[in-house]
C-alpha cells in the first residue's frame, strides 16, 4: 500500500506505471475494490501503464474508465504442456496456469486431481451471467467498456442508465438463453457419449461438460492443444456450432467479424477430432428442432463428416489430439 500511495502521490500524464499483482495480500473482496479504485484513478490522470492481477474480480466492477484495455497472457501447447507465450492478446482469462504448474513442481497428482474436482463443483459456473445481484450489473458494464461499436455503446448506455427492471429483465434473457442451449447441448451430446459406452467405442469418454465463455473473455489455457466443440451465442440469438483444435484462435477470429464482439460461446473438450466433428454434425441436425435457430444449418446436410473413420481413428491413429 505504500508503494502505491508513493505512485499515486507522484505520477503524471507522463509517468509510465507498472504494477506486479496490484492489491495481493489482503482479503480479496476489498482488496479488488481497492484495485479497480487505482485503475480508474490511473485512467483519468491518462498515463501509460500495465496492472497485473490475479484478482479476476476486478473485470465484474463498474469501472468509470476511458482508455483502459483488457488483455491476456498468450498460452500455448508444448510437448503437451500448456505454457505462456509472454505475448498479450486482446480479451480477458479468468483461468490460470496453476494446476499446470503445482504439476511441473512436483505436486502429487491426487492433491491436484483433488484440487480441480473442487475447481469444477464451485468455480466451473461461476462466470455465468445473468445473476440478480449488483455483481451482474457491475458485469454487464465491463464488458461494454472502451469499445467503438455504435450498437455496443448503445448497450452500455441502456444497462448502466436504465432502470433496474429493465436491466435485471434483460439479465434474466441472457441467462435463460445459456441455460437453455447449455441444457439442449448436454442431452443431445451426452446421448450419444452413452451410446459410445454401451458399444465400448471409447469407453473412456467423460460426461460432457459445457463451459461458458462470455463477451471480450478468451478460453482457459486448459483448451490449449485439445480438440472442442463449440456453440457461439450470437448477438440475433442465432446460434452457430462448429469445433476445433485452436479454440482461443477459432474464438478471435469469429469476433472479429461484424457484430460479433459481444457473442459468447459454450464449449465442451473431446478426445479427438473425429469425435469433434460427429458431435458438431449431431447438434447441428438436432437443434433446430428443439428450436433453435442456427445460422450455419447447411452444414448438416454433411450427415456422415468425421464419422465413418470413427472407430478405426480410436483404435489406429491414438496419437492424435
């Protein structure tokens, strides 16, 4: 704290500011709020700097910012581990490199089995929007900060200006659309991961588990490497499915198309991409008909892509993601 007092006191417009885990060390709800309270302060002096956390919380605050970017430690795969690639991208990672790390130092593989089953059963649905509580509102405000869009500047105005009825409706919208095509995605998929089981195909196939990744965040580094399938949540409540093997790629390059920087995307990790692309061709086929509507339905009339090799890929090519 006083080193931070000592950098507030004697920056300028000319100062350039470099803060390492900005507030650590304290107890994490104040500590944040006292974090995103320096960030504004150094936005509007309007020097040049970085801030470095671990307090993920600070991207739900309702930051009265200008000129302030949201950016993300670069990560990629290396002999099957994941590793920072020490360059920014643009976004946001709520996710860090810890279970990675606990395992490179030696960390007995049960505590970390143990520490992510604890992981998933509290933190997995954590970043789901859409909760009745000032922490969506504070949300649903980052993620319209600093951008140009003339549709999303509209967005920030109706959600930080309106009325609370009004903003609380357009939460419950949102969160009931996820959980509906989270819902679907999981009993169509999860059907035909039974069907594998029961034919012992892949008998080692794990449940699906769907991960939300919300506007301006990027995947965990745990994606890193792995083959996925993947539903965008367009802005018109479209949907498009897809699946890939570079999610964080696959994810930058869809938001860089017209009206697609505030779509969110659900995804689930599969072994391997022929599996990928079975489950892709499924939901496509199936969606629509619980009534969704897809942008990319054409798609589905390739009923057989990915599947015909199905079962000689599990059994010949195993060393493929």
């Amino acid at each position: 704290m006083s080193e931070l007092r000592s950098i507030i006191a004697g920056m300028t417009k000319r100062s350039l500011v470099l803060v390492d885990e900005i507030c650590r060390g304290t107890e994490i709800a104040k500590g944040t709020c006292i974090a995103g309270s320096i960030v504004e302060t150094l936005d509007q002096i309007g020097c040049l700097g970085i801030v470095s956390t671990h307090l993920h919380g600070i991207f739900n605050l309702p930051l009265n910012v200008k000129n302030t970017v949201y950016k993300a430690m670069g990560t990629v795969c290396i002999d099957g581990q994941t590793k920072p690639t020490w360059k920014l991208t643009d976004g946001i990672y709520k996710e860090s490199l810890a279970f990675q790390t606990a395992k490179r130092e030696g960390m007995p593989e049960s505590i970390i089995q143990r520490a992510e089953d604890l992981y998933l059963s509290v933190y997995a649905n954590e970043l789901l929007p859409g909760e009745i509580c000032p922490k969506q509102e504070q949300y649903s405000y980052e993620m319209n900060v600093n951008n140009s869009n003339g549709t999303h500047l509209q967005s920030i105005k109706f959600m930080t200006g309106g009325a609370s009825h009004d903003r609380i409706t357009l939460a419950n919208q949102v969160e009931v659309l996820h959980k509906e095509v989270e819902s679907a995605v999981t009993e169509i998929c999860q059907e035909k991961v039974m069907e594998f089981r029961r034919k012992r195909i892949i008998p080692d196939l794990t449940d699906i588990k769907c991960v939300l990744i919300s506007a301006r965040e990027q995947p965990p580094p745990s994606t890193v490497g792995s083959s996925s399938v993947y539903v965008i949540i367009r802005p018109d409540k479209n949907l498009y499915v897809g699946q890939t093997d570079d999610l964080e790629g696959r994810v930058r390059s869809h938001r860089l198309k017209e009206g697609m920087q505030d779509a969110s995307f659900l995804y689930f990790l599969v072994p391997g991409k022929s599996l990928a692309c079975e489950l892709e061709t499924l939901l496509i086929n199936q969606l629509p008909s619980q009534g969704f509507q897809l942008a990319n339905v054409a798609d589905g009339k390739h009923r057989n892509f990915g599947t015909s090799n199905l079962h000689t890929e599990c059994v010949v090519a195993t060393s493929c993601p």
